[in-house]
C-alpha cells in the first residue's frame, strides 16, 4: 500500500463513526466549528501521521480521493460527511472484549488479527488516564454482529493447529463484560474489616459467588507493579514486597505473556496505603519498579478479568498462578528493595515492621 493510499485510510478512520464516539479530542475539535470542520494541521500533529510522513499537500490529496470525507474550500480544514447519531447506535453488539493477546501487539497487529472473522472497524486499547500505560485489554468492533459470534467461537475452540494465534487469548462480548463490571462494581464496597486472607483462587470464586456487598473482599488492598522483568521469579517479586509488608498473593500472569505488570494483594490497607510504597524505589534485576494502588473503575477492571477467566476455564482454575503467604527471605539475589526514607540501608539490614503497624 503506497503512503497516500496509508494517509487516506487513517484519516478515513480517524473522522469514521466508530472513533469519532469513544475519540474526545476529537469530538471537542468538531465543537469549535458550526460546521464540524476540523483543521488538518490538528491531524498533522498526530505521531501516527508523522510516521506516515504525512504532510499538507498528501493530506488533501487524500481527502479529495475519500468518498468518507469533506474537505473545505480553502482546503484547509475537513469533516466526516456522516456524523455518529446515538440514535440506532448499536456498535456494543458488534464488539468484543479480549486480553492476553501477545506482548507488544498494537492496533493494527490485532486488527489483522481478527479480519478474518469480519471486516474490524476499530480497535480500543484503553490506557490509564495519568501514566498513559496500556490497561491489558482491548475492544474489537466489527461492521456486523455476527462477526462477534464467529470470533468468540474461534476464542473458545482455538487450538495450535486451528488458531496458534488465538490460543491464549480470552474474550467475550462487550455486552457481558460491562455486565459483569457492573455487577462487581456494586458488589465492591467499604467492608469494617480493615485485614483479609486467603488465596487468588479463593478470592476470585468469592467475587464471582458473593450475594452481598461484604462477602468477598475489602477495597484498597490490591496494587499494581510495573516495569517488572518477565523472567523474574515470582517468588522473588513476593518476598521483596515482603521485606516491607506480607502479602496474600501475587498475580504474575501477566509477566507469562511476556508482559512487564504483576498484581499483589496485601493483607491490610495500611500496607497497601502507605506512603512509603509510592515514594521509595524498588529495583528488581536492574529495572527499576512503579508501586500504585489500583483503585476505582480499575479495581473493578482487575476483578472483571479474573472472574471471567475463572468462568471460561475449565474447572473454575484461574489463569493466575495462585500461592499462599510465605515469611520473606532476608536475602534476595539480584534485588535491591528500599522501603523506607533511608535509600543507603541494605535491606537485609533492616528492622522488619509490625505487619498491622503502618510506618509513619
């Protein structure tokens, strides 16, 4: 495909009803015209564009040649020639939800990924508003609903000599995933307790099988560990967390796709809230290590994706590796772990804290 050819579909896609509903900046950029025009130095700025090496003169090219776009007079500023209507909006029974796809796959690897089970209009890998690091899942929207049905079918029945690339992949409708979001997310409140124990496993049959608010887990003890070495050993990562604060499990299953993120759960909010998790650095293997506590919407994420794979696999097993709290080794090879306001002391020299004491 030649680069115009290249600057006309994405502009075609960018200015297409399936972006222009979930794509903000775009939508304010319509806004500022009584006509909805947009100035084409806006999709000039676009690193996608750049790499196109797209410039004015290509842009208009293709804007003439697109039988999707208007350009104005002065050549200068375009529109899409249909605007998205909420009216007959049915675009969440045309798209999937999907994770575990490899490491490092972008939009278009996953476009072509899924072509084959229908014409893909968009794919959303949606980001984390501050970091701008990528969640661990997408969305797929089709043309037509059955291509939903075709591509989930594939998901399910994949095997290495069917679909080698579908193989670790999960997914479901977009339709059940907001439904079983939501689901959690009332179920997800403030317990009294400020402590919990048990398993991933456990946890997860929990939230999938609880009746009432307070039967499965209490909020703010879950955080998010990033930059992580795929090829660390999760009993490492756990017992460097460990030299601090004693956790209840490790999710590592991420780290087995190729990925850089892990999950822990700690067995008390003020392990999980203190403010020595967020500003003292954790190095494993020579990278050095992000600490956020996951809360809101994205807790409700995390949980939305275990209980799916704890649904889909067989046996009611989650894709997670799932271990019990051990007591943290004093040594840890290969890694240097600073939890408190002195970065210089080793911390095999360090006191260990009371678990229920938070450092102030």
């Amino acid at each position: 495909m030649s680069a115009k050819k290249k600057v006309q579909k994405q502009m075609e896609f960018y200015l297409s009803p399936s972006n222009l509903r979930q794509d903000k900046f775009l939508q304010q950029q319509m806004q500022l015209d009584t006509e909805g025009f947009i100035s084409l130095d806006v999709f000039l700025s676009f690193n996608r564009m750049k790499s196109l090496g797209a410039t004015m003169r290509m842009l208009t090219e293709a804007i003439q040649k697109s039988s999707a776009l208007v350009l104005n007079d002065e050549q200068t500023h375009v529109r899409p020639k249909e605007f998205p209507t909420k009216d007959g909006d049915d675009s969440l029974d045309r798209t999937i939800y999907i994770e575990n796809f490899p490491c490092g796959s972008d939009h278009d690897h996953l476009r072509r990924l899924f072509a084959p089970f229908g014409k893909v209009n968009l794919v959303s890998m949606p980001r984390f508003p501050g970091s701008q690091k990528f969640k661990g899942f997408a969305f797929v929207e089709f043309a037509v609903a059955e291509a939903v049905d075709a591509a989930l079918a594939a998901l399910k029945a994949a095997t290495e000599d069917s679909h080698p690339n579908l193989v670790a992949i999960k997914g479901m409708s977009k339709t059940k995933w907001l439904q079983l979001r939501d689901s959690l997310k009332e179920r997800i409140q403030h317990v009294p307790s400020q402590t919990t124990s048990g398993t991933l496993k456990q946890a997860v049959e929990a939230a999938a099988n609880a009746s009432s608010p307070h039967d499965f887990f209490t909020r703010g003890l879950l955080v998010r560990l990033s930059n992580v070495p795929s090829d660390m050993p999760r009993k490492d990562i756990k017992a460097a967390l460990e030299i601090a604060a004693p956790v209840a499990f490790l999710d590592d299953s991420k780290l087995k796709f190729g990925g850089d993120v892990a999950f822990a759960r700690f067995l008390s909010t003020s392990h999980s809230h203190r403010d020595t998790f967020h500003r003292a650095p954790l190095t494993l293997k020579g990278n050095d290590i992000t600490i956020d506590l996951v809360t809101g919407d994205d807790e409700v994420e995390y949980w939305t994706a275990l209980v799916n794979h704890a649904s889909s696999s067989k046996g009611g097993a989650t894709a997670a590796t799932v271990h019990v709290s051990k007591p943290a080794k004093a040594v840890i090879h290969d890694t240097h772990v600073h939890f408190n306001d002195d970065p210089t002391t080793p911390p095999h020299k360090r006191q260990k804290q009371n678990p229920e004491t938070p450092k102030r």
